[in-house]
C-alpha cells in the first residue's frame, strides 16, 4: 500500500508491503527528484518483493541543486545557476521531520536498519552525509555527482570507522565522456572514493552499466535494491 505524506516542502510516499506479518527490520529510503515519479506498481512490486517498507523523498526540482550540495559552488557551465550547498540543512529536515513521520506510519521493529539510495546529486549527498552521521546502515550512490568541486579531496579527510553496513556504486559508461567538461572526472573520482572505502575494510561495490548519467533509471534502481536488500546485500 502507498502512502503519500507532506514534509516541509517535499512529497514522501510510503509503500508498506502487503503482505508484511511482522514489524520492519529495514526501511529503504530513496532520494529522487519530484519530475522523475516511480510508476505506483514499480513501488509495490519491489517492497514486497523485498518485504522492505519503501520511501522515496521527491525533492522539489527547483532546489534540487540547493538541498544536495554540501557547500556553495559556481554552476557547472557559464550560465548553470550556482549551487547553494544547503545539504547541512537538508540532513537535519530528513533526520528531524521526514524520517520521524515516515516511521510513526511504518512502526517498524525497535531494533532494525535503514538504507539510503541516491541518484546524481543525491547520490552525492548519500555519501556525503555516511561519514560522520549514523542515520543509515548502508547507502547506494547511483551515477553520483562526485565531479562536485573540492568533494574527493574533503572525502579523503573524513575519518571512515569500518560499520556494519556497506556501500553500493554505479556509472554509465559513457559518463566519463559527458560533453560538459566539469562531469568527466566522475569516473576517476568514483573510483578513488571506492579504493578508499575498500581500503578502510568498508564492504563496496562498484559497477559499470551501459549508457549515461539518464539511460535505464528503473533498470539501475533494480540493481541497487538487489544490492542493499536482495542476497548480495
């Protein structure tokens, strides 16, 4: 069943899976921007595929460049809009309101864990958020922005305990070939990042897919919930 609820200016909706007999022991939350939308039967299907409440936090396009970025930057082209670098913010909103409302409608066991999937520039505040916050166990950073100015250098000072969880990652193929010249590190970046989560005894996977950064979104979102939830999980 698929709720939809309203927290601050973001539009969550819940799916708790039919046939659920117990309390949750994993939540999956999932951070998307409002124009991508997953089908209403994509949702069901996966949660009780998976037997795993679902929530996608659709972010308002229009601060999607805002919520997600961990400091201010320039835009990527001459006339790209300046990123505003309001993540700090963002990760208090889902820590203080979104996560609160979406589990007094879950209930979910008072022992259990929580997963957080990115896509882009929420992929990158997927992992930007996992060093020094203890919200999510583990975390799957689809195409993540990790061209973002300064991030792999701020990453590799970040203290990395080895956790219970572990780490997911993916790339299109033809992403280190984007036409925008700010986006061709992504590949050599993503790289470094999963070297040195191996190298810190964190468990991370890192895969190649075919296409670029928006090629098959159902099909990569696929992997990554067989990743974090499935037997390679």
């Amino acid at each position: 069943m698929i709720h939809n609820i309203n927290v601050s200016d973001l539009t969550v909706s819940i799916v708790i899976p039919d046939g659920l007999t117990k309390p949750a022991e994993t939540i999956l939350y999932m951070i998307y921007p409002s124009m991508v939308g997953f089908p209403d039967n994509w949702l069901d299907t996966h949660a009780n595929r998976y037997e795993t409440p679902i929530a996608v936090v659709y972010v308002p396009a229009d601060r999607w460049n805002d919520y997600l970025t961990p400091w201010p930057e320039p835009g990527e082209t001459k006339d790209a809009q300046p990123f505003a670098g309001l993540a700090s913010q963002f990760l208090d909103v889902i820590g203080g309101e979104v996560i609160p409302a979406c589990e007094a409608l879950i209930k979910p066991a008072n022992e259990f864990s929580r997963q957080l999937l990115g896509v882009s520039l929420s992929g990158l505040f997927t992992l930007w958020q996992w060093p020094g916050c203890n919200l999510f166990e583990s975390i799957a950073c689809l195409s993540g922005s990790f061209w973002y100015a300064g991030f792999v250098k701020w990453f590799e000072t970040q203290k990395l305990d080895k956790r219970k969880g572990n780490a997911y990652f993916l790339l299109g193929e033809t992403e280190p070939r984007a036409h925008i010249v700010a986006y061709r590190s992504v590949g050599v970046n993503t790289e470094a990042i999963v070297e040195r989560l191996k190298a810190s005894g964190i468990p991370t996977t890192f895969q190649w897919v075919p296409g670029n950064h928006f090629a098959n979104p159902l099909g990569r979102a696929e992997l990554a919930l067989s990743h974090l939830l499935g037997s390679d999980g």
